[in-house]
C-alpha cells in the first residue's frame, strides 16, 4: 500500500523571552544580533505613553547607540505605513528593526523588513513565501495579548488601493528575537484586553480545527484555549492583575505556535475585510464571526468543538458529540459577551450591502485555505448575515 507522502513545517522564533521585566534584555539581544542603528516601528499610542522613550533610553544605556523611531503606524497598517517607515529606515542607514506594540506595530515592522532586503512594494509579497532574502535582524517587543504577530510569520497590510488586507505568509518574516513582558500591558484598557484576548482565542480555535493541525499544534491550542477561559475575563477586570497578564502572555503565545503552524480558517478570511472595507479592530471582528464561523464549521469537526468545549472549562458529561460541541460555542459567546464585546457587525457599521464584496474577497484570503469546512460565496454571505 502507497504511503502517502506529507510534510509539516513548524516555525518560531529564534529567541523568545517571556515573564515580568524581560522587555530589559533589548540591549542585550540588540548587541548579540550586531545592531549599531536600531529602527523602531511602533505607533503613536506607544510613544505618548512614553513606552518608545524608555526603549530608546535602554538601548542607549546598554549598547551606547541611538535608536530611530517611526510612530506613524496605524491600527489597521497600511502600505502607506511600509513605504512610509521603509523611507525613515533607509534615510537614517539602520541595521536592525525592532517592533514595538501590539500586532499593527510588529506587522508594520515586517513589511518594512521584507522590503528593505528584498526591495519593490509591499504589496509584491502577497500570499505565500514570496520572498527571496531575509528580513534585516528584527526583535519584536509586545505590549498587547492577542495577535502573536510577535512571534509569527505571518503579516497583514492593508492595500489601500484595493481596501483589502494583504496576507502575507513567509517564513523570513519570523522575528529572531520575540519578548513578551507582562508589564508592558498593564497599561492595556479593558476593551484592547478583551478584543485581543479574544483574537487569542480565534486563533487557537481555528487551528485546532484546521485541516493541517497536528499533535504539536493541537497541543499548543488545546492549552491556549484553557488559558484565555481561565484569565481573560480577570485581565478585563483587572488589568493590575500580573498573574492574569502574565498567563495571557503565554495563552497568546501557545495560540501563536499553533496557528503560525497549522494556519487558520474563515473567520480570519472574513475579518481581514472587515478591517479593510471599515478599518475596524481586527481582534473585535475576530470575536463576533467566531461563534458564526464555526458553527458553519461544527459539523466537518464536531469532536473537536467537543475537545474545545472541555478546555473552555465546561461539563460534558454524557451528552453527545453534537450537544457537546454546542456548548463550546455557547461557552465562546458567553465569554464574548461577559467581557463586553459588541453582539453584532452591525453595531460596528457594517452595511449588508457591502457583504458580497466582502465575501467575494474573503474567498480569496489564503486563511481560508485551512478551513474545516469549504464555503461557496453564497455562505460567506450568510454568515456575514448572522453576524450583523
């Protein structure tokens, strides 16, 4: 009997360093990497909160150089933003890039990497592996609990031509340096904690239900979705809470390894053109399609929802694999709504008239190419429709 034949990759960080002050080890990794011109991608919030100050203070401290900063990112970053910071980089002749913030600032970063080496317009790069060179040194500081942007190899721009986000999947643009510091998001509001968390959870969910999930990424999922059941609704609550921060650090962290490795699924498709039509909070329009999106899902998968229902912290005993996988996406609505993520796309804008074109993109994102379940447009369109 032919065997047939298939191969799992499984992408991470050189570096990763995780637990309360290790945002202090940057000059360290900054001189360990060669870097004598640092750039700094972040955005406007990190430097009116005085983050950027303090890492530019640090390097200077430890390494004896000055670092660039650009703070123009956008929450929803844009080919505009790459370009922009690209010009900023160049000018001032650096050598390395670290990103500074949540997912806009580390993919902004990325962009600008993969163009510095390898040249042309961000928008070259869309899809799959469309890189030649390596990115310039890059670490990644987080100050957020949900994208995992920090540690993948994914990134996502929006073309502002087209109003679309631009998956661009490739392994060069993997950080070598990855640092998540809880105290960096202790100053996080409850919305951006709960909307992030939230992505968190997406993206565990969907790769643990993707079609090329595997022990290893099922592993990482199963205890991402056990850590955001178990301390997000505290995170929101509390955002002083260190031992809630620091455990959606690692959740973020385990959902990152499983999604960067066994991809996700629609509703990140159908979310990227939210973000792009309405340059809406990706993580919110995560936490809405969630429940809609797979309960389109639940039937090319149902034992799993069931293993998603147990890790969410829910009883299952003797009910069956239908009933059980209910209550999964029961237990993912209900956590949405304690931490007060809006009940539907409409209360976001969103126009029905606007769903096909929408949906008509979604079918296009390479996130959907790992979906459980193969939707036509017309079911695109449907759950957009559920959603409102």
């Amino acid at each position: 009997m032919a065997v047939q034949e298939q191969v799992y990759g499984f992408y991470i960080p050189t570096v990763t360093l995780m637990g309360v002050g290790s945002h202090k080890e940057i000059g360290n990794q900054i001189k360990t990497l060669g870097g004598k011109k640092p750039f700094i991608c972040t955005d406007q919030g990190i430097v009116d909160a005085g983050i950027s100050d303090q890492i530019v203070t640090q390097i200077k401290e430890t390494c004896g150089v000055e670092a660039v900063v650009y703070g123009g990112t956008q929450p929803n970053p844009t080919d505009e933003n790459v370009h922009e910071g690209l010009a900023i980089y160049q000018k001032n002749k650096c050598d390395l890039i670290i990103s500074l913030g949540g997912g806009s600032a580390h993919d902004c970063g990325k962009g600008i990497g993969i163009v510095a080496t390898n040249g042309g317009s961000i928008r070259d790069y869309e899809g799959v592996d469309q890189s030649s060179k390596a990115m310039p040194p890059f670490i990644a500081i987080n100050t957020t609990a949900g994208t995992a942007s920090e540690m993948t190899r994914f990134c996502i721009i929006t073309d502002t031509s087209r109003k679309v986000k631009m998956a661009i999947v490739d392994w060069r643009v993997t950080p070598n340096v990855a640092i998540d510091d809880p105290l960096l998001m202790v100053g996080m509001p409850p919305a951006l904690t709960a909307a992030t968390g939230m992505d968190a959870l997406t993206h565990a969910v969907e790769a643990y239900v993707s079609t090329i999930a595997t022990p290893v990424t099922d592993a990482c999922a199963l205890k991402a979705i056990e850590l955001v059941a178990q301390n997000l609704r505290a995170a929101v609550a509390n955002g002083q809470d260190m031992e809630a921060r620091d455990n959606m650090c690692y959740a973020q962290y385990l959902a990152g390894m499983a999604f960067n490795n066994a991809s996700l699924g629609h509703v990140h498709a159908m979310a990227h053109q939210l973000g792009g039509f309405y340059d809406l909070p990706h993580g919110v329009c995560n936490a809405i399609l969630l429940p809609h999106v797979e309960r389109f899902n639940l039937i090319a998968k149902m034992d799993r929802f069931a293993d998603i229902a147990v890790a969410m912290g829910e009883n299952i005993t003797g009910l069956s694999a239908r009933a059980a996988a209910d209550v999964a996406l029961e237990a993912i609505s209900t956590l949405s709504t304690d931490i007060g993520i809006p009940s539907g796309l409409a209360e976001l804008g969103v126009k029905e008239a606007d769903l096909k074109i929408m949906a008509e993109n979604a079918q296009k994102d390479a996130c959907g190419l790992t979906n459980p379940r193969c939707p036509n447009l017309d079911d695109v369109v449907q759950i957009y429709k559920n959603a409102l």
